[in-house]
C-alpha cells in the first residue's frame, strides 16, 4: 500500500501495457482540458497478470498529480 500526497486527477483505460503511450497522452489531454498542469504522473494496474487473464480485463489507473 502507498500514500499519495497533493491533489489528483484520475482516469481508467483498458488495454494492453503497450498503450501507455497513447494513455499518457490522453491523460494529458484531460489534465490541460482541466485547466491544470501535471507534476508527476503514476500508473498502477488494478489487477495482477493472472487476475487480468482471468476477468479478461486489463485496467490501469492514471493518477497525475496536478499543480
């Protein structure tokens, strides 16, 4: 488990890791859409790899932290 400090904007994707890429970027998109500006971006799967498999569902949360 982690604390996270500041102030956060977040968004789901689902997709393969290889679409990281395009989701930091969408991320960005939704932060300045905002009127923000990322510090720091963190990315964390909601599952693990089997769990994944399994539900056949990938997540992964996006959480910028904003100025």
């Amino acid at each position: 488990m982690a604390t996270l400090s500041g102030t956060y904007l977040t968004k789901v994707f689902e997709g393969p890791y290889k679409d990281i890429g395009k989701w930091a970027k969408t991320m960005d998109d939704y932060v300045k859409s905002k009127g923000k500006i990322i510090k720091k971006l963190y990315f964390s799967y909601t599952t693990c790899p089997k769990c994944a498999k399994a539900y056949g569902k990938n997540y992964m949360v996006l959480f910028a932290q904003i100025d």
